[in-house]
C-alpha cells in the first residue's frame, strides 16, 4: 500500500512541474488499482478543469499528455478564475464589458466560463471544427504539432491554439483590472488624492518575443539547442525553467512535445508575472480599495493556487493497494517564483461607517470594529464626495462631541468615510 501526496501549493504564481510529474508517473502505471484512482480524482474534479473535454481527444488516447494538459488547464484557469472575481467586485463601482475579443473574431463571455459548464468546452469545439483557420492566426513563435519540429497532428494544434485563447484570456482581464482600477480612482479622485498614494508605475521587464523568435529562426542551432536557449529566456528575473517549476520526465519523449511545454509557458508567464506585479501594486493601494467598498479585491489577490484546487476538488493525497514510487523531478533546482502574504489594511486615522436610511449620526465603532472621533476630522467622505467638516450647527457635515451629524440625512447603504 502507498500514500501519494498531492502537492498544494499556496502560491499565486504556480509552476506545473510537480504536480504534472506525479499525474504523469500515476497515468503511466501498470497497475489497475492507478487507473481506478484517476478515475477517482477524475469525478471529484467533476467540471473541472473547465476548459478541457472529456474526453479530450477523439483520435488520440495518451494517458500522460491528457494529464498534463489537465493541469496546465488548472494553472490557466485558476488565474482566469481569481482575475474574474476581481472584476466582479470592480464592476459594483465601474462598469465592466466581461467579453473579450480573443482571435479570428471570437468573443468570449469571461462570466459564462464560470456559469456554464458547457461554455468553454463549446468555445473549443468551434476551435477545432476551424482549426485551419484559428491555428493560422496563431503567433508563428507558439506554433507547435505543424510537422516543423516532427510532428504533425490537428487534433494537437487545436490544444495550442486553444490554449493560446485561454492566454489572451487572461491577458485580457488583466487589462480590464487595470481599467477598472484607474475608473474607480478617477471616481473617487478626492479620496486617492487626499491618500497621496503612488501611482502605477508600469511593468519593468523586456518582452523576450523577439528573442524567442530569432532562437526558433535561427538554422544554425538545432531543435536541442534551441530548447536549451528558450529554458533560460527571462521574464523579468524568471526563467522560463523557473515558471515551469523544473523538469521532469515522460515516456513520450519528443521535440516537439518539450518544445510545445516551453513555448505555452512562454505565453502564459508573458501574462501572469505582469498581473503578479499588478497585484503587488493593489496591495499598495489597499487602504483606498477598502475605502471606497473595494476591499473584498484583497482576499483574491492573496487567493492561492491551493485555495483554487481545493475548490474545484482535487484531493490531497491518494491511497494505493500497491506500492509505487514516484521519482522526484530531474531538476528542481530553481528560482521560487514570489507569492502575497495575506494583506492587513492600515486603518489608522480612518473610521468607516454604513448608513441606514434616514440616518443623520455617525460615532462610536465603525464597520471594522474601530473607534477614535476624538476631534474634528480633516475630511468626511459622502459615497465619495469629500466635504469639510465644520463646528457650526448649520454646516453640511457637522462635528460635536465625537460625532459627525449629516444635515441632510443618508440612504441605505451610504458609504461614510472618515479621516483625522
């Protein structure tokens, strides 16, 4: 008998190396009682990962590159999940189009990934009926499974360029984060600019597309060369080695599979280290995101990789009749990519505070459990709108004996922001 345990990493830039390398040594195992238990964790993931059929061919069967498509899915889709959340929360305060323009035309409904099963899995069935077409538009550096490498196969070049839709997809809703974050600061400029603070200061890395594209250009070097250079490419201080998390060994051992494996990542890592930086950046602006009733973005920002599995049911460990040994990855020795601890909110100086209807008195504890109207404040924040509190009993926003009093009153829901 042997326990197998499942990798869970609590990291929001996740690598796929361990986790493929267990899934790929249990899918190619002899023995019954392996195929049962992938059976098992096959129907605990149910709909998931939601992004890939069952079954996931119709001419191949290939137990160990199902497997690994599987969880790249997962990686793909649990920044695809955390990133929608995001948007979602934004939306409440600047509109958000949740369809995003992709390749040949497609438009997809980043909402109804989440909504409907079937979704996705249709999105990929329009992909391969018009794979000719679709695959044509395919940046030629991602382009795998042509022949040019050794291999050519329809039914894998719609997994490239499939996968390649579900990358602009999360490139996609990166720029909207973006967008919606700069929306929300220009509707309540007052308060950014009474925070003082930073800016966004952009994304400090080189694309390495040109690089990758003289590499694979390159007549001189050969397919095992070329996979050597491409390894070592860098985004910002990661390797392409790094983001995989490693090496590790299959049974289908080809060009062209490895060289599809570093050039997905490539185009999957070219968008997630920027929303990591972006990330960072909301970190550094938690205070106005609480402030203005954005706060619950930074319990998906510190959304682990393990939060997303244990979602979607991948189970932690699994239990054999028989005994089997999963050999470690040939190289894990590389850079661990950073993470987000879990954010705290400086509050100092502020008080919060939900209004009823009709209410008119705000002191005491606010919403975050915080007390301290000990003076008149600088500023007091009306769904927004900064008004300067006075001491004269007709003044807008009044202050008196630790208590701000509203003259006109308040609706349901008001957001009242104090600050010292």
């Amino acid at each position: 008998m042997a326990t197998i345990n499942i990798p869970c990493s609590s990291v929001i830039l996740p690598t796929k190396a361990e986790l493929t390398n267990i899934f790929i040594q249990l899918a190619n195992s002899p023995y019954d009682g392996v195929k049962e238990a992938l059976d098992d964790i096959d129907k605990l993931l149910g709909n998931f990962p939601v992004s890939v059929p069952r079954p996931l061919y119709n001419e191949l069967d290939i137990p160990e590159i199902e497997w690994e498509k599987r969880i790249t899915a997962m990686v793909q889709e649990y920044h695809n999940y955390v990133g929608v959340r995001i948007l979602e929360i934004v939306n409440k305060v600047v509109p958000i189009d949740f369809e995003i323009p992709v390749i040949g035309g497609l438009r997809i409904d980043i909402l109804k990934i989440w909504s409907d099963p079937s979704y996705i899995k249709s999105i990929k069935k329009i992909t391969c009926e018009n794979i000719d077409t679709i695959y044509a538009l395919v940046p030629d550096q991602y382009k795998t499974y042509d022949g040019r490498y050794g291999l050519d196969s329809k039914e894998l070049q719609c997994d490239v360029a499939f996968s390649y839709i579900m990358s602009q997809l999360n490139g996609g809703i990166l720029g909207l984060i973006m967008n919606g974050i700069s929306g929300a600061i220009d509707v309540f400029d007052e308060i950014w600019d009474t925070l003082g603070l930073p800016s966004f200061a952009g994304f400090d890395f080189t694309d390495p597309t040109s690089l990758v594209q003289s590499i694979l250009a390159d007549q001189t070097k050969s397919v095992q060369d070329k996979l050597d250079a491409l390894s070592n490419i860098a985004i910002g201080p990661f390797s392409l080695i790094d983001a995989l998390g490693g090496e590790f060994d299959t049974s289908i051992d080809i060009a062209e599979r490895d060289m599809n494996r570093l050039l997905e990542k490539l185009q999957d890592f070219i968008q997630e280290y920027p929303t990591y930086l972006y990330k960072v950046y909301m970190e550094s602006i938690a205070k106005f995101l609480d402030a203005i009733g954005l706060g619950k973005i930074l319990e998906f920002i510190v959304f682990d990789f393990c939060d997303f599995l244990s979602l979607i049911g991948m189970p932690k460990s699994i239990t054999l009749e028989s005994v089997l040994e999963i050999a470690p990855l040939t190289n894990s020795s590389v850079a661990s990519l950073p993470t987000i601890s879990n954010i705290s909110v400086d509050r100092s100086g502020s008080l919060k505070y939900i209004a009823t209807e009709g209410q008119t008195e705000f002191t005491g504890v606010d919403i975050h459990g915080n007390s301290g109207l000990n003076s008149k404040p600088r500023f007091v924040f009306i769904n927004g709108t900064k008004k300067i509190p006075g001491v004269i009993l007709s003044s807008e926003v009044l202050y008196s004996d630790n208590t701000i009093t509203i003259s006109a009153g308040t609706n349901e829901g008001d957001t009242i922001f104090i600050l010292d």
